[in-house]
C-alpha cells in the first residue's frame, strides 16, 4: 500500500472526458495518460471524440502534413 497518493493535475471547474471510463469528469478523476481536456464546459468535454475525429480529419487532409497523395504509402511492398 502507498503511504503517499500521486495527486493529478487539473482544477476543479474544468472538465475532462476520461477515454478509460467513457465519461465525462469535473476536475481531474482519472490520470492524465486517460482524458482529454481541459474543457471550458461540460458541453465541450461531451463533444471530445467528435471533436478529436474531426480534428483527426482535418489532419489527414491536410496537404502541409503529406508529401505523398492519400491512400498511398512509400512503405507499402
């Protein structure tokens, strides 16, 4: 048993999506290794996956972040 508790960071107040659990926290619960966030509202941390796939998408079409066309890759054999 630990004499001392590792404290995670975070302030209550701001929220978090916690993506062990699936659920959405008020300040910080659960590792940060776990959550995404901080988020202004319970709303915004609601929204976290969509807001990651979305991102996610932006991302993958991005063409700053490719040099070869998409669906094509130079490790492919």
């Amino acid at each position: 048993m630990a004499l001392f508790k590792k404290r995670t960071v975070g302030k209550p107040g701001e929220w978090y999506y916690c993506l062990e659990h699936k659920k959405v926290e008020e300040g910080p619960e659960c590792p940060g290794k776990d959550r995404f966030g901080p988020y202004a509202s319970r709303t915004e941390a609601e929204h976290a996956m969509a807001t990651a796939r979305e991102r996610n998408l932006q991302w993958e079409n991005d063409p700053k972040w490719h040099d070869a066309p998409a669906g094509s890759r130079d490790d492919e054999n």
